[in-house]
C-alpha cells in the first residue's frame, strides 16, 4: 500500500503526527541521509531531539523534526577560536550542551537568517544573537512562550503536528539581538570570516551566511514572499524583485561558493541553485500571471512557480511582485 509520506525510521525523541505530504526529492534524500548515513552523530544522552550530520570537517548540521512546518536544520562551523550557530529552531532540548559536545568549550556566535519562529525559537538558550537589520525589532518584539505556544499547538490546543516533549522546549529567557549590515564579516579567529549576504523577499532581513573558508552557503528561506501587506518594515525588502536583485548581484561571486545549504528539505546543493532560483524569479517578474499552482501557506493564498530541477517551487503574493517588461520576449 502507497504511503504519504513513506516513514523515516530513526529514534529520534518528537515524532510527527500530522506530516505533509510527502515531495518526493526532498523526502527520498531525507530517507537515506537518515537512515543510512554514516554521517549521522547521535547523542540521546545530551539531547534526543536532535541528530547531527557532519558534512565538512568543520561543518555540523543539526536536524530537527520540523513542528508546523518543515523539517528544521541548524548549522554549526567549528573554527579555529571560536564556533558560530546559524539558526536555532525550537532549540528542543539541550542545544548547547550538544553544541559543547561538538566544539567543546569555544565561544558560540549565534547568528539567525531570519525573524520567523521556526528558526529563532532556540535563541532562548543563549544570551546574544545576531542578525540583519531589518529583522531586529521583529526578533525583539516576538520573544516568549506564548508565541511558541501558539504556533506549535492547533485550534484545540493539541499538539497536532508533531508530538514533543513539551518540557524540552526552552525556558525563556530574554536575549539580545544585534542587527547589522549587508556583507558584515563575523571573525572566527585566525582570519576565518563568515560573511553575510542580505537575501530579502521572505522577510525584509531574510540573509545567507557565507563561509569564505569553505565555501558553504547558509541562505535561509529564499522560495517566498510576502509582500507589504505581511509587513509594515522595509517594504522594499519584501518582494521577488528584492530577491531578485540580491541574486543577481551574488552572481560574479557564485565560484566561492561550494555547496548552498538551506533552512529546510535537501543541503549540500549544487552553487547553481541559486542561478535557478534566479531565474524563476525573473519569469515571475515578468509574468506573474504565469503561475504553476496556487497554494495556502499557513493561511496565505499564494502563486508558485517551480524551480528548474530543485523539486521545489518560488511562492509570492500579488503585492510580493512589481512586474517588470521581458527584456528578452520572444515568439514561440
């Protein structure tokens, strides 16, 4: 019998109770890093919640079953002084003393992509964390339980989406957010820059983190946005053509990079990711009526247009987009 989604056998403490449907590239890839891989670092003693894929000598990615939305991913660089964070997600359980089994005792700069609870839920656990600018205040303003509470648990106040301890979420305790510029250079000692790169569209201070070292490309959520009307800060960062216009001047330095990792589904992808997101955004500037599918993405009706060979699609709403002529129109 066809099961949707096909179960991924791993003993990982949550367990999901409602998942989506199952995207068939992003789920085969999940399946097999896993359940096979011997990538995998499991620590149950420390934290449960959590399992640990080392993908570079110095890179750990830290997978989380995903709570009312997709599976999460975390990643700790381990240089030479000290170790940064890049995401913290629902910080279930003991994140840092499984950050501390990793690195040992080194500093931790924690740096979020982006202000969406998914990815700085976590933060909790740490006194200071870093991101763009125009996310600051939204982090600032959207710390504590009740906004946790509200988006894990359903209309009956039931964890319908994916069972967890609820003693494992973080006690919350009140953090410092540091917003900074487009392209500021976080030092990991002996000259190990990690550098951040502005990707707006999804939120205003939606950022990548690019690791100069090893070309690792940390990018968030770049596959939608929202528009003005979801956000009263930086409309201009909040559209395909801001995403757009980020991309493309990435794009005389897509050598540096060896491998995009995202906040969610498959990493490790090819640097022509990005080159594919490009281009999809510019097909949906120039014809946003030209839409593959509509979806409701947590209560936001929304046009997706699918990105070449990445089994995923560039989701926007009407005010998300200022079209724009085709430079390039021609007959078919």
């Amino acid at each position: 019998m066809m099961q949707d989604p096909r179960p991924i056998n791993t003993n990982i403490k949550t367990k999901l109770i409602n998942p989506e449907k199952e995207k068939p590239s992003r789920w085969s890839f999940l399946k097999i890093l896993r359940e096979h891989s011997d990538l995998r670092l499991f620590y149950p003693e420390i934290n449960p919640n959590a399992e640990v894929y080392k993908m570079r000598d110095n890179l750990y990615c830290i997978y989380y079953d995903g709570i009312h939305c997709g599976e999460m991913w975390c990643y700790l660089i381990d240089g030479p002084q000290k170790a940064m964070l890049i995401d913290t997600a629902f910080g279930l359980g003991d994140l840092k003393g499984l950050i501390h089994k990793l690195i040992g005792d080194k500093e931790i700069i924690v740096c979020n992509t982006h202000c969406h609870i998914d990815h700085v839920s976590g933060n909790s656990h740490f006194d200071k964390v870093y991101c763009h600018y125009a996310d600051q205040k939204y982090i600032e303003e959207h710390q504590g339980k009740d906004v946790v509470d509200e988006f894990v648990y359903d209309e009956k106040g039931e964890l319908g989406y994916t069972w967890f301890d609820v003693s494992d979420l973080p006690p919350f305790t009140p953090y410092e957010v540091e917003g900074v510029e487009n392209h500021h250079q976080f030092d990991l000692g002996d000259g190990y820059i990690v550098e951040l790169i502005h990707l707006p569209g999804h939120t205003p201070g939606q950022s990548g983190y690019l690791d100069h070292q090893t070309g690792c490309f940390f990018i968030g959520d770049v596959t939608s946005a929202f528009g003005s009307e979801a956000w009263d800060v930086y409309p201009e960062f909040c559209t395909i053509n801001a995403l757009r216009d980020a991309l493309q001047d990435f794009m005389p330095r897509l050598e540096e990079v060896s491998g995009v990792f995202p906040g969610h589904g498959t990493i490790d992808l090819h640097p022509k990711t990005l080159k594919y997101i490009l281009d999809t955004a510019n097909r949906v500037i120039y014809h946003p009526e030209w839409y593959d599918t509509k979806v409701d993405f947590f209560g936001t009706p929304m046009y997706a247009k699918f990105i070449y060979q990445q089994g995923s699609d560039l989701k926007y709403t009407k005010s998300a987009v200022i079209k724009e002529e085709d430079p390039e129109e021609r007959e078919f």
